[in-house]
C-alpha cells in the first residue's frame, strides 16, 4: 500500500457538472437552460399559463370547501396517553396541555390546539388543559376521576364579541329592550 494508491469508494465523490464549457461537455450552448425567450431567464415563471388557453386549473370544477381559518389540532387518544403515563415520560400529577406533551414527546410540535380522542382504556386521574375532547374521552376522563379544561379558541371568542355587538346594536335601534320595559 502506498500513498499514491489510496482511493475513495468508487460512487462517494460525485463531480460537478460543468455547464457551458463546449458541445463536446453535453452541457454546452444554452448550458442547461432550454431555449430561448422566458425560460431561459432566470426569476422568470410562468405559474400554469398555457398560451392563452383556458389554464388546467381554470377548466376543472371546484369541489368541496375550504375553510380560510382552518385549524389544525394534534389528535391524542387517551390510550396513547396512558401508554406515555406508565412508560414514565408524563407526570400524571402535574396538568396535561400542549406544552407539557410536546415536551415529553407525546406531540412533535404544538399545532392550533390538542383534541383528546377517547380510544383506548385510561387508569390514571388527568387534569387536562386542552381545546377539544370528544365525548367518549370526557367521560373516561371523568370515570378514571379527572379533570378536564377547555381552552376557548380565539376564532370563537372573536364571534362571540360580534354577535355580542350585533345584538347590542339591535337593541339599541329597537328602542333599548329594558329602558321599554321599565316604562310600563
């Protein structure tokens, strides 16, 4: 073995392509860049235009709804935190929200909010802060002797302020509701 025999792994060093060094390169004259006009350019897209013609996504249909303030929750069932319970990576004693499970793992990330699924069985008493739990889950929750918190989101109490005005307004342009009513 000597110096001048030392090789890398045939494939671990992959050379870079040089554009636009001769015909004789394959990346030579546009150099990977297509032909000429809008492609060629860089910053330049073109984003589904087809010439004029009616865009794919023009002439199909629309389907379903998109909601613009969707919410996206993690979804936990109460056997997934019970797993995480006896395991010994969740503190039964102390309460339980999204800051708590993705601390201990149980969630990746902190979503819009975490909604307790009620598969599975549960043997430990929560106290859980969270913003939705489907009724199953509630009541093993409660069965198991604990507690559960709801965290109004702010979408609902945004709407409630507004129909809060909206009412009040009616009211006030119907000629007040209790002031009528104490003049009897």
């Amino acid at each position: 073995m000597r110096l001048n025999d030392i090789k890398d792994n045939p494939g671990a060093r992959k050379e870079r392509v040089r554009i636009g060094r001769g015909i004789g390169s394959g990346m030579g004259k546009m150099g990977g860049r297509g032909g000429k006009g809008q492609t060629a350019r860089s910053g330049v897209r073109i984003g589904g235009f087809e010439g004029g013609q009616m865009p794919l996504h023009r002439r199909l249909p629309k389907r379903g709804f998109r909601s613009m303030d969707r919410r996206r929750f993690n979804e936990i069932g109460i056997d997934r935190l019970q797993h995480f319970i006896d395991v010994g990576r969740l503190d039964a004693s102390k309460p339980i929200d999204a800051a708590a499970l993705a601390a201990a793992g149980v969630v990746r990330r902190e979503l819009d909010g975490v909604r307790i699924l009620g598969n599975g069985e549960l043997k430990s008493k929560l106290d859980v802060t969270v913003h939705h739990v489907t009724a199953s889950a509630k009541a093993a929750i409660e069965k198991a002797g604990g507690k559960i918190t709801l965290i109004v989101a702010k979408v609902l109490a945004a709407d409630e302020t507004k129909r809060a005005k909206s009412a009040a307004k009616k009211a006030k342009a119907t000629g007040g509701g209790k002031k009528a009513a104490s003049d009897e």
